[in-house]
C-alpha cells in the first residue's frame, strides 16, 4: 500500500492516469515472466492554508522564513 498526499489543486501521476481527487486507486503489473502484481495507492488531497505574519527587522538585520534568510521589505 503507498500513501501519498497532494495539495488542493495539485494531481499524482499513477498507473498512466494523473489523479486529482481522494481515494484508493489500483495498478496492475505484469513481469516478464506473466506474474502479475497490484498496486494499491491511498492519495489523500490536502486543503491549503495561508497564514499571514506581518514581521519587522531592524535596518540591517535579517529574518529567517523558509530556509531562506530575508534582508529587504516584501510578500514572500
């Protein structure tokens, strides 16, 4: 079983199909060799949250959001 989770929005590549909704979706393979397997894929769709953070820094200084450190005035 793979569990997987997208964005709202977003989609999943499975089996030749792009998915963009919640659910349990399957996959069947077939080996060389005529054995077949099945894939069974739990994807789950994730709501987005926006969270607003008003920050300031004092001239000079710098502020850490997202692994990245901010220098100037901006929407990030």
């Amino acid at each position: 079983l793979l569990e997987e989770s997208i964005c709202k929005g977003g989609s999943f590549d499975f089996g030749g199909k792009t998915l963009t909704e919640a659910g349990t979706y399957e996959d069947k393979l077939l080996s060389a060799d005529g054995c077949d397997s099945i894939v069974t894929l739990k994807l789950t769709v994730v709501e987005q949250k926006e969270t607003l953070l008003e920050e300031s820094i004092c001239k000079g200084g710098s502020f850490s959001f997202g692994g990245k450190t901010l220098t100037e005035a901006g929407t990030y």
